[in-house]
C-alpha cells in the first residue's frame, strides 16, 4: 500500500481508527473525513509520528449531507486519484431521530452520507484503478426494516435494531448496485462485516444504555483492531483484485439475507437514494 491514497470516514475510534493504524503501517497516505477536528488531529499525529506517513483530514458533520458534499468535493479536488474509499461511519440510536435535512438519522448517517462520498469520488477512484471501495457493514442487515415507502419511519414505531437495519440493508444494496454500474473500470466496491468488535456506536443513547455498553456488552466484544487487520486484507491482497458486490463476514464472503437478493430492489435503493443527494451533487456557485 506504499503511497496510495487511502479515505476513510469515522477514522477517529473503533473500526475507523484501526483500519487507518493498519493502511498506515502498510505504508498508504491516509486522508480522514472525520466529524471531531481535535479527535482528527491527534491520530493525525499518532499515525505520522508512528508509521511515518503523509495523513490529511477533512471535516465533515454525517448529519449534515451539505457538510459531506462540501468534503467530499474538496477531497476530490486535493486528490485527483484514490485507490482505496472506507465509508466507516455509523450510529445507532434507540429512539427515531431526524437530521436537519429531514432524513432519519441512521439512515443517512450510515448509507445516504456514504453513497454520497462515493458518487463524487468515483471519477478519482476510476483515475486511479485499479481501486476498491469498502463499506463497513453488519450481520444486523438481517434484523430487517427496510421499507421503501417509509425511509425515515414516520409511519411505523421506530425500532432500533431495525432502523440500523434498514440503513445496512440500503448500504448493502448500493454497494451491490455500485459494483454492477463500475462493472469494467477497474473499481471493486464491497461490504464488510467486521465482526462483534468493541466500539464506541450507540454511545449517544441514554445513560441505560450507555452503562450496558461499557460495563457488560464490551466484555463480549472482540479487539476492533482484528477488524482492521481484516479490512486490509480486503483493501490490499491481490487475490481480491476484481472481486466486487460481494458481502463479506470479516474476510469470509457470505451471502447476505435473501430479501436483499429480489429482482429490481438494488435499482429501486439507488433511485431513492439518488433522490435524497440530488441537491448536493450540484456544483458549488
């Protein structure tokens, strides 16, 4: 990985962090899209001072898909070829929430802000190819609760687990879709379970919540920094080159839930999706 550009979004703990840690020790420039200016600098300077390596980070809010497209195009501009795109970042919520664009937050933190990231960075992606977009998925896509006709849960009671759901099964869609639309240009785009690891989502619920995590659930969560190692073996090993729309449990391709495999649903997420973007894919005046 020695001098390619490597993006990656939520790079400041959990999965992000230590699938930077790794891309870094093998010698890739990191750029971060990271929402915390003061987190960003710190692991800017512990991966230079570490592993001696060019890193850049942009900032961005998730919740706000303006401050995304604002990012996404300045990373563009700076970095006119990338090899690797890790679209990270997540949250869980417990109770349904809107962003200030009006989208159910999980939703658009998890798929809409990544699908965005990468329909404005595929022309430095195909620059550069081969290259390969990775999205950091979950085994909760089979919890279910997608519904097309009622993406921000307004008509339903708002469950947790399937609000995260939902948003896996829309990110894993669009990466199915993307793979089919980049089919020949020598980007790969995938997804990636990366296994019950200790992070840091779902920390901005409640106090119950927050004691359950830290104090009960972690003791059965794995080192993230195994996820790391997995992610580069999926963004670096040669024998992944050209391997594409594939949903992949750690380094271990599985087939995702069979709902995800119906006829026309990857089409019907893309259009949705490409709806809710539309005003951010304009050119800044």
């Amino acid at each position: 990985m020695d001098g390619k550009i490597c993006v990656i979004s939520g790079a400041t703990s959990g999965v992000g962090y230590h699938a930077a840690r790794r891309l870094a020790a093998g010698g890739a420039h990191i750029v971060m899209l990271c929402r915390n200016e003061e987190k960003a600098r710190r692991v800017q300077e512990e991966l230079k001072e570490t592993y001696g390596v060019k890193v850049d980070f942009f900032l961005a809010d998730f919740r706000r898909l303006s401050e995304v497209s604002r990012a996404a195009k300045e990373i563009g501009e700076e970095f006119p070829e990338i090899h690797v795109l890790v679209n990270n970042a997540g949250v869980f919520n417990k109770r349904r929430r809107l962003t200030p664009d009006g989208n159910e937050e999980v939703i658009q933190v998890i798929h809409l802000a990544a699908f965005l990231v990468t329909k404005i960075l595929t022309p430095c992606l195909k620059r550069a190819a081969p290259a390969r977009v990775i999205d950091i998925s979950s085994e909760a896509h089979r919890f279910g609760g997608l519904n097309l006709n009622d993406l921000n849960w307004s008509k339903r009671p708002y469950i947790g687990l399937r609000g995260y759901g939902a948003a896996k099964i829309a990110q894993i869609l669009a990466v199915q879709e993307y793979a089919r639309r980049l089919e020949g240009s020598g980007v790969t785009v995938n997804a990636m379970h990366p296994g019950a690891v200790r992070t840091e989502i779902g920390m901005n619920n409640g106090i119950l919540y927050r004691l359950y995590n830290r104090y009960i659930l972690r003791w059965f969560l794995k080192d993230p920094a195994l996820a790391g190692e997995d992610l580069y073996y999926l963004a670096a090993a040669p024998e992944m080159q050209g391997v594409s729309g594939r949903f992949f449990n750690q380094t271990i391709e599985e087939k995702p839930a069979r709902y995800l495999l119906k006829p026309g649903l990857q089409q019907k997420i893309w259009e949705a999706s490409e709806q809710l973007i539309a005003p951010y894919l304009e050119e800044r005046k």
